[in-house]
C-alpha cells in the first residue's frame, strides 16, 4: 500500500460542503497540516483506490464499536461510511421513514445513489448492531452488500457482556481470516494495536491542548484533524506536526475572542459534513474545548494493551467500554463526562441529538441532571438534524447559553 498518498478519520464518504464561515489566518496559510486534512477525502480516495489495486480489501464500518485494529492486521483499509450530508437523505426517504435519525438515512442515501465511492469500493460491510434504526437500516443494505453482523452486547459493564463481546469479535477476526485468505498472527495483531495506539495518542495529545486557556485552536478545527482512513502513515505524521504547531503557539485562535465561553460537547457524533453544530456554536462567542462524542475524545481515550497475551481479548475489552447511549446502563458515559469536565474545565455543556435518536433524546434526561447537580454547569440540548435551516434557531438557543454563562462568571472563570 502507498502509505505516503494516505489521509484521515471520521464517519461519512462525501466531500465536506463549503463552511458558511469565512476561513481563519489558519486555514489559508497553515499549518500545512490543516492544509493535508483539507483534502482528506481525496488523499483517502487515493490510498482506498491504489491500497484495492495491491489486492488489499476495503472494509466499510459505520460505528466505533468496529474494532480496526482486526481489519488492519488483515492488511484491509477500515473506511468509515457514515454520512453527514443532507442531500442524500430524500433518496433514502424513499424507503426510510422521514422521522428516522439523520445520519442513517444519508447514510443509505449514499447506498441507494451508489454515490459514496468508498462503499463502492467496499469488499465488505461491517453492520454492529447498535440502534435499532441501524440495525434495520443495514437489513436493507445488506440485500445487495456483501455483509458481516457485529453483535454488541447491549447490556454494559458485566463480565457476561465482556465474555459475549469478546467471543463475537473472535468470530469477526476468523471471519475476516477466511473471506480474505489471511492469517491474524500474534504479530500482526500486535502491529495494528501498536499503530491504532499510536493515532490515538496523537490525536488525545492534539485534543488535550484545548484545556489550556485560551486554547490554541478552536473545536471546529480540531474537528478537521480526523480521517475516514485510520492508522495511514501520513496523517499520523500531519497529527504529529499539528501538535507541535499548535503546542508551540500563544494567544487564542484568529476564530474566537479573547475570552470565548469554554463549553463541552456531547452526544451524538458529528461525523464529516455534518460539522455545522460546532460551527454555530463557535460563530456564538464560544469554543468546544471538548467533544465527549464519536467523533471526538470518546474512542481515544483508552488503548489496547499492545503486550497482552491474547491481543484479540485486550482489543474486546477496549471496544466494550465504548459508553453508547445504547448500552445500558450506561454509567460509564457519566464517569467519562466527570473525568472530560475535570480535565477540559467547561463552564457548559451542550448536549447534541440528531432527531429520530431516541437512545442519545432518553440518555439526555440523565446526563442533564448529572451536569446540573453533579458537575454544576448549565446545560443545553440541541435536537436538529442535518438541514440548514435549522441554523437560526440554533445560533438563538446556543446564545442564551452563553449569555447564561458570562452572567454567571462575569469576569470569566467559572468552569476554572
Ligand atoms: S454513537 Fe454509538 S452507535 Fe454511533 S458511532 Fe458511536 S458507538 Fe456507534
Ligand atoms: S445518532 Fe442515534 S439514531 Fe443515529 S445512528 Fe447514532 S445511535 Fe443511531
């Protein structure tokens, strides 16, 4: 495989749409890796398609319950196809019901208009059974995709889950072994963990320089560190530089003020396309100095034991404590969330929904009175969903809040 035509992380197979805000000193003149990760599906698209033509597999996920480290270790490129964009929802709507979450129906959008090239590229799709409106989703999917059923035990933190999860991920792994005529050493196992740990540090270390006050960059551009390819060699590299760049600067991003509002985001993942929350958010003289979502720090922050004796075990036991609002009871996610405000020091918390979710809308009850009572933070749910019209009203609820929050701490402070 051609490591150097490489590129990055996230959910969705589309090309971002153009950001309705103007782009920062940063954007047009550096960091080059802001530049590298501008053309992220490209340099994904290049490396899926050269990485096929070596008679390595494609390999479609669409939850980071997926763990890459097996298809890695197979010598597969894990390709996340989660969508993010709006415009292929009504194709999906010829099938779907309208009121389903949005990001499945872009999603099948996708697959019904064979328009997202990776799925077209796809020898295999990985369905983990998560939410229902997923599980079904991928029924129909599955009528003309080659596919594999990953059963996440949905009831979390038991050692009957532990032992449930790892059998099925054991399944997975012979699977793969099988349908691409590879063998999963110890080693190449080991390797894989190895080069997922390594992404995983880079990308904590990039994230963990929004706790500084002010942070060196905003949420929305960490949001563009991230790649629907994990592990290439490239964008480890760009991570790598990122971080140096942005340790090394002073002084608040060119994109907020002086003294913007500190608030943490959770809930749903905010998957490539579908960034347009954090824009509005940060457009309302705030920054999200943490991200408690899929496409933020909740799959970074545990590793795979890269020495463990049974490296498929080790890999089971990260994915399982993965705090979904489909697992239950999800306690996990509320250690996490205690653990992110400690750390990131928010002085809110916004907690998004994409509409039709019902598990992340029904989970919101618990995490708004933890944040309340326990973190003591005001907080505020966002149900919206991927349409653009939906922005104004948005822009007005994320401003009270942070009116909210400066009449709190007048002087800043606060979450500090
Ligand atoms: S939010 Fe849940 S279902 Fe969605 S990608 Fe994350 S783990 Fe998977
Ligand atoms: S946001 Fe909710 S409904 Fe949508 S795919 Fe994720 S868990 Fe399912």
């Amino acid at each position: 495989m051609n490591e150097s035509a490489s590129s990055t992380p996230t959910c969705g197979g589309q090309r971002a749409p153009a950001s309705p805000l103007a782009p920062t000193p940063e954007q047009r003149d550096g960091p080059a890796p802001l530049a590298h990760f501008a053309q992220m599906i490209d340099h994904c698209l290049d490396y899926a398609t050269a990485a096929k033509a070596q008679g390595h597999p494609v390999v479609g996920i669409m939850c980071e319950y997926t763990p890459r480290e097996v298809l890695l270790a197979a010598g597969a490129v894990p390709v996340c196809l989660c969508g993010g964009s709006a415009a292929t929802i009504p194709a999906a709507e010829q099938s779907l019901p309208t009121n389903l979450c949005p990001l499945i129906k872009s999603t099948f959008g996708y697959h019904v208009q064979r328009s997202n090239p990776f799925l077209e590229l796809a020898d295999l799709v990985v369905a983990e059974t998560t939410c229902d409106g997923k599980k079904k989703m991928f029924e129909l999917m599955g009528l003309n995709r080659p596919m594999w059923i990953l059963e996440l035990p949905h009831k979390a933190d038991t050692p009957a889950a532990l032992d449930a999860w790892t059998a099925e991920v054991k399944k997975f792994a012979a699977h793969v072994e099988a349908r691409f005529g590879v063998t999963l050493t110890v080693e190449k196992l080991r390797a894989a963990i190895q080069r997922m740990n390594r992404e995983r540090d880079l990308r904590r270390r990039l994230a963990g320089l929004l706790a500084r006050d002010p942070p060196p960059l905003t949420g929305r551009e960490l949001l563009q560190f991230s790649s629907l390819i994990s592990g290439m060699e490239a964008d480890l590299v760009q991570y790598e530089r990122a971080w140096r760049w942005y340790s090394a600067r002073r002084g608040p991003p060119a994109a907020a003020r002086a003294k913007p509002v500190r608030l943490l985001l959770t809930g749903v993942p905010t998957v490539h396309g579908a960034e347009r929350v954090v824009e509005i958010i940060e457009a309302s003289g705030a920054v999200v100095v943490c991200t408690e979502n899929c496409t933020g720090l909740k799959p970074l922050l545990e590793d795979v034991d890269p020495q463990a004796a049974d490296p498929l075990a080790a890999i089971a036991r990260k994915y399982e404590h993965l705090p979904c609002s489909i697992r239950t009871v999800n306690r996990r996610r509320l250690e996490t969330l205690r653990t992110l405000a400690t750390a990131f020091q928010p002085q809110g918390v916004i907690e998004l929904v994409w509409q039709g979710c019902l598990t992340y809308e029904v989970e919101a009850v618990t995490v708004q009175r933890f944040v309340e009572t326990e973190l003591k933070l005001p907080y505020l749910k966002l149900t919206t969903d991927y349409s653009p019209a939906e922005a104004e009203r948005l822009r007005l609820r994320v401003e009270a809040l942070v009116e909210t929050v400066r009449r709190r701490w007048p002087a800043g402070g606060g979450g500090r």
